[in-house]
C-alpha cells in the first residue's frame, strides 16, 4: 500500500494591505507572504476503502469533516472519481506544529500537502497550474502554500506574482497558547471601522496604490536588503486587533528592542513576528523577550525563511 510523507510549511504576512471591498464579499488585498521553515508533517496512506479519516489529537482542531485536509481530500475525491474508484480513500495524519488560528496559514498548508501527496498517491502527475486551479477552491492561502516561497499575492489573495527567494533571514514568532483569532472577525471588524476609507480607494481607482505602497519592500526583497525589508513590514490589520487584543499589542512591543530588523502581527494574528538577521540572534530575542514577558501561556519558535513549498519526503 503507498504510503507518503509531506512536510507542510507555514506563512508569514510581510505585507498585507486592505484596498477595498469585493462583490463577493471578500476584500481586495495587497500581500507579500512569505514561506518559513515551521511545517506541520502530513501522512497520507491510500486505505482501498471509500472513507477519508482524518488522525490528529490537537484539541483546537475541528471535527474530521471540518478539517481543511479532509475538505482537500473530499476536493480530490469528486474531481477524480476513475482514481477514487481505483485506489480507495485515504488515511490523513496530521503532526500540528504550527499554531491553530494564528496567521500562520496552518488549515491551508495541511489542504495544499493533501492536494500534493494525492496527486502523487494517485499517480495523476498534475502540474503545479494544476494543483493551484483546485486550491483556489479550497481557499485564498492555498494556492501559495502549494508553491511556497515569496510572492506578492492581490485579489482575495489567490493571484500570485512570485519573488526571488528569500532565505538568509530568520524569525522568532510567539503566540499566547489561549489566543485565537477568526480571520473572519478581523476582516469584519475592519470593514466596520475602516470599510468606507478602502471603499472609497477602490472607487477612486486607487488600488494599484497599494501596489505602488508595496513597491519599496518588493524592491527591498529583490535587493535582499534586510534592514530595509524590516522598516517596510506592513499589516492593516493591526489597527484592529492590537486595539481589541492588549496581549498582542504588549507582545509587539516587546519585541521592538535593539537589534532585530522589524516586527509584525502575521495575517489576522495573534501571531506576532520579529525579523532577524540570523538564528543566533532570533535566539538571543527569545530569550529576552521570554524572560520580559515572563507568561507561561506565551509559546515561541523560531524559524528562517525558505523558498520550499510542500515537500514530498517519500
Ligand atoms: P490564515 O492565515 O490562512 O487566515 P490561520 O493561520 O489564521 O489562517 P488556521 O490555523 O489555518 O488559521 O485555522 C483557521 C481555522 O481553520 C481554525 O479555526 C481551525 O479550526 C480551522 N481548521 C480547519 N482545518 C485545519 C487544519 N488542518 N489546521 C489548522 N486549522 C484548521
């Protein structure tokens, strides 16, 4: 029975810009999103039965049927019906590294290992422009989490321009364990305090404005100029959640201190991130930072930016 081991990388937002409402009720963004080296490991093992089963103890995960790996599996189930009926369902385990509902992409990337390790376990052999048509279905993070990288993401954030690869840098990212935040309330949150300024921006045709905001740390990025890439990090959605939130806004001041090249709140939070030039360094930040804050519910990782998307081990 085939059996495949697929490392599942997680997101950083280095930029994310709100430029306007959609008709479909999504927002009009600006991102550059940023891959990193903490993965969550995914083992897909075809069972010859017509179940999907989804295996993981984390308890802030939903239900099987609820899971973004399961509704992955479902996609590839109805889209390919002749390689269902031929080698069954499939047993999906996940080992949940990156933190549940923190703006790190966690659902996506498990739906865009699936999608990969599938497409391998069926033996479809589909193309990359494949696999991105049927993320987009899943989600807007999905398409990039199956690529992974660094890319400039607009529309709802499914319409990727990739960058060079960034990978000299590294990151400390911290959470409080408790604190989990919908997307959805962020983005409704901000569009009630903030929905008429974007509205009008989009309006006003102004949403290449944002791509025009963006253009220093796209340059910065392709300069692979850390110092400035770390005055340049951008997130709207902080003016929400920093205000609601006072542990992430605590959390961000402390890791504005000497030494580090910027930080940031990843995507709606609570993630918040410091840049940094090494992993020494990210080490030292922790460090100090953990000791500050001095709260057991804070977790930390360290990670460095890579330019690996999903990864088949075997
Ligand atoms: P994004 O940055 O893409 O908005 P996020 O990192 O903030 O997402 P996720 O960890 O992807 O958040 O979780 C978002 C929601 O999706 C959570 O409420 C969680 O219950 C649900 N979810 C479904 N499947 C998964 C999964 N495999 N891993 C993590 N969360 C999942």
């Amino acid at each position: 029975m085939r059996s495949y081991s697929l490392l599942a990388p997680a997101k950083i937002n280095l930029y994310l810009e709100i430029v306007g409402d959609r008709p479909d009720g999504y927002h009009e963004l600006v991102m550059i999103l940023q891959t990193i080296s903490l993965c969550d490991r995914i083992n897909l093992l075809a069972n010859c039965t017509d179940a999907i089963r989804i295996h993981c103890d984390h308890p802030q995960l939903p239900p099987a049927q609820h899971n973004l790996a399961y509704k992955a599996a479902q996609l590839m189930v109805k889209q390919f019906p002749d390689a269902f009926a031929q080698y069954g369902g499939v047993e999906i385990t996940i080992d949940k590294q990156i933190p549940v509902a923190a703006g790190l992409a966690g659902g996506s990337t498990d739906a865009a290992a699936v999608l990969v390790g599938m497409s391998k376990m069926w033996q479809l052999g589909l193309t990359l422009p494949e696999l991105q048509t049927l993320a987009t279905k899943l989600g807007s993070d999905v398409p990039f989490c199956v690529t992974g990288g660094t890319a400039i993401a607009t529309g709802r954030g499914e319409q990727l321009d990739f960058l060079n690869g960034l990978d000299n840098l590294a990151v400390v990212l911290a959470k409080h364990r408790h604190l989990e935040i919908s997307t959805a309330w962020a983005y409704q949150t901000y569009r009630q305090q903030f929905g008429s300024e974007s509205i009008s921006k989009a309006e006003n045709g102004q949403s290449g404005t944002a791509q025009i905001h963006s253009e220093p740390l796209v340059k910065a990025i392709t300069q692979e100029n850390g110092i400035q890439i770390g005055q340049l990090l951008h997130n709207d959605l902080q003016k929400v959640v920093l205000p609601a939130l006072p542990e992430v806004a605590q959390l961000r001041k402390a890791f504005q201190r000497e030494g580090i090249l910027g930080t940031m709140m990843s995507g709606s939070g609570s993630t918040v991130f410091a840049l940094c030039d090494s992993q020494l360094q990210a080490q030292q930040i922790k460090q100090d930072v953990k000791a500050e804050m001095n709260d057991p519910d804070l977790y930390f990782w360290i990670a460095q930016f890579s330019s690996a998307g999903i990864q088949v081990l075997a």
